[in-house]
C-alpha cells in the first residue's frame, strides 16, 4: 500500500511542482495552495528529495488520527513505534502546523510530540536522541488542524530551497526554487542559450545550467532528513545518485552571466563551482549592456533591483529604460525576460509584453514579463 507524500512549495510554484511530478511519473492526489499530494514508499520520498526543483519540503506520512488536546497529542504520538523509526543516538527536532483551539503556541504541540517520541525510545532503548530546533537530524512534522492530526517525516530536513551551492548571497538573492520556476517558466530548451545580465550572486544561471545538463538538484547536497532514521539505506541512496547522474547531458547552449559587482561575479562563479556547472557559465564583470549576445536563439533573464529592498526608484526608473533598449536593440531573435517587484518600473521597459507570469517572493507580489524580441538586425 503506497504511503500519501506531501510536497510542500512556495505559495505560486505548485504548477511547477505539478508539473514536475508528472514528468517524474507521480500521481497527482491533490493540489493545494503551497502544496501537491502524491503517494509512494521510502525510496520515492529520496527520489523526489533528488529530482525536484521546485519543491521544498518531501513529507511522508507515518500516522494520522483524531486529536482533541495536547495529552491526547503525547499519548498517540507516545504509541507509536519510534524506536523503529529513529536512533537513541539520533538528533530530533519537531515542527509543527496546529490550527487548534487547545493549542496557542505551536512550541508547546512541537514540545508534546518530542517528550511522546523520545520519552518512548528512552524505555525501550535505555537511551533518548538528542534533541533541539536544528533540522540537520531527523524531522518530525506534525500538522493538526480541528480533531485531524497528521504525522508526517519530513525527508528533507532543511528546505530543498537550500541546495548547497550558495554560500555567499550577497544582496537581494533569489530563492533557488524560485529561480528553477523563473527559468521552467522561460521554457528554456537545453539547446538554447541563456543569457543573465544582472546576475547577483548567479542563482539563475545555474538553476539554469542545472536544468539544461538534467541535473538533479538533489545530488549537489549532502544532507537531507531522510538520511536520520531507521528506513534509510545508504546504498539504495547512492544507487539512486548513480542513476541520476547517468541520465545528464555533457553539453548545454550557451549560458552567460554578468555582474557590474566584481563580488558578485567571484560569488556567483564560485557557487556554479560547489554546483558543479562552472565549465558550462561564462562569467564576467561589467555593465549589463557589455553582455555578449550569442547568435542563434534562446532566454535573456535579468532581475534588476526593484527599489523595494535596494536601489532608489528614481535612478532605476532609467535603469528598466536601459533595460528595455538592450533587449529591443541587442537581443533579437531571443525572448526577454524582466522579474521584478515593482510594476510602475517595469512599465519603464517601454515593450509590450506577453506573458506576466505571477509569482512571490517571500511576502513581495512579483511579475515575470515576457517580450518576444522579433529577428532583424542587431546594432
Ligand atoms: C536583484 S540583484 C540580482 C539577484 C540575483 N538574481 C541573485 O539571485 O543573486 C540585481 C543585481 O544587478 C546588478 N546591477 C545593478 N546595476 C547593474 C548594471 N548597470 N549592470 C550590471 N549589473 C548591474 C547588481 O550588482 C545586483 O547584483
């Protein structure tokens, strides 16, 4: 009997993640607002924790029952079998979603289930994991709402947003997950070229190179919560790392990145290095219209400053005007594309646009512009 997986993703990216399922050859239960419902065993929670871009958190569900108050709560979760499940010598941490008049501090539902768990390995074991709020051991993710309690590990652990790569990001980073949306949304073939001026800490050139070679995103990080309890077998995982890695491409179009930030470039090659995709990005430090334009077809993709967080609107208010002119002169042949914040700028860009594509960053409403730049000459 298949196990209900629950993938959770940002609010706007669950199309993606549907998507991304169907390819992977999941059903697909349910759809919700910040997440998707498929089904599978263990070994398909590590596959989808591998393969998936767009989503942050694989929970796969170990119980569920009705619950009225918080002994209830410890004395369910305290029935289950976790020395089954986790290691006396492990490290835990509970979170939790409650939406339950009987509990007004979800700390105290996350404190209830870690006294039931490891209250239980410390009589059958003689000895209770560790733990505390890190999420680099086992997770346990209980989600409550009116008497339905769910009990869920969460195999991720850290969100999946968290690849590895990035470990200087500089001002005003994209997400990863967002990123790998932003370039899904582009419909980038693996054959085209990508173009990144603006490109801050490199986020999309290299969700960007990721996709293109067929890299899973997973197999760049090195742990993951599901690696922390008594069902993971470590050469079940590194067979599915194998398989992966078979399936990558050795060649992908052009991809260019630049910066006029000489940090941001060292930055962003250095986290195309920890991803493995540095040999595939061309990197340089100059102005945006600098940016070398390949013949042939493919994605331009900048994400200017929105004057929310960075910049001064008026100044960028001649930026997006910039912007706009490289891409109607510099860039035909090839889509456009503008992620931004600020739709008063965008408006700047001065070309009509055809898909808005409706995204979130963080709590920010932001906007993916498409232009489709016709062929002609380039100046
Ligand atoms: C919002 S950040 C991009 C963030 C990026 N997507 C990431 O994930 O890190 C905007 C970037 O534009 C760069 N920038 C600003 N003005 C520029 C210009 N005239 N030419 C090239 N880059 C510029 C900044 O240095 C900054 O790194």
């Amino acid at each position: 009997m298949p196990t209900p997986i629950l993938i959770t993703t940002p609010i706007g990216l669950t199309s993606f993640l549907r998507e991304e399922l169907q390819r992977l050859k999941y059903p697909i239960k349910k759809v919700g607002a910040a997440g998707v419902l498929t089904e599978g065993d263990y070994t398909d929670a590590m596959r989808l924790n591998l393969y998936l871009f767009t989503a942050h958190h694989v929970l796969y569900l170990i119980n569920e029952f009705s619950c009225n108050n918080p002994q209830e709560l410890y004395k369910r979760i305290n029935a289950m079998p976790w020395e089954t499940m986790i290691s006396a010598d492990g490290y835990l941490s509970v979170v939790s979603n409650v939406f339950h008049p009987s509990i007004k501090d979800t700390r105290f539902a996350n404190l209830k289930t870690k006294d039931a768990i490891v209250d239980r390995i410390l009589i059958r074991k003689g000895k209770r994991p560790d733990s505390g709020p890190q999420r680099n051991g086992a997770v346990i993710h209980v989600y409550w709402r009116d008497e339905k309690c769910q009990v869920y590990i969460d195999t991720s652990g850290e969100p999946l947003s968290k690849r590895g790569y990035r470990t200087n990001p500089l001002y005003a980073p994209m997400q990863e997950t967002l990123a790998a949306a932003v370039v899904k949304a582009t419909r980038l073939k693996s054959s085209e070229n990508f173009i990144n001026p603006m490109c801050g800490s490199g986020t999309l050139a290299i969700e960007a190179a990721l996709q293109c070679i067929n890299r899973a995103p997973g197999s760049i990080r090195k742990n993951f919560g599901f690696m922390h309890t008594l069902f993971y077998r470590k050469e079940v995982w590194d067979e599915l790392v194998r398989e992966a890695a078979s399936r990558e491409r050795a060649e992908s179009g052009r991809i260019i990145a630049t910066d006029i930030n000489d940090d941001a470039i060292k930055a962003a090659y250095n986290h195309a290095r920890l991803a493995g995709v540095d040999r595939l990005i061309d990197f340089k430090a100059v102005d945006f219209e600098e940016t070398q334009i390949p013949d042939g077809a493919g994605v331009v993709v900048f994400n200017p400053e929105y004057g929310i967080r960075l910049g001064d609107e008026s100044e960028l208010g001649q930026t997006y005007r910039r912007i706009g002119n490289f891409l109607k002169k510099r860039c035909q042949g090839y889509r456009g594309y503008v992620f931004t914040a600020n739709m008063k700028l965008a408006g700047e860009i001065g070309l009509k646009s055809g898909r808005k594509i409706a995204f979130k960053s963080g709590k920010l409403d932001c906007r993916l512009y498409e232009y489709e730049l016709y062929g002609g000459t380039r100046l």
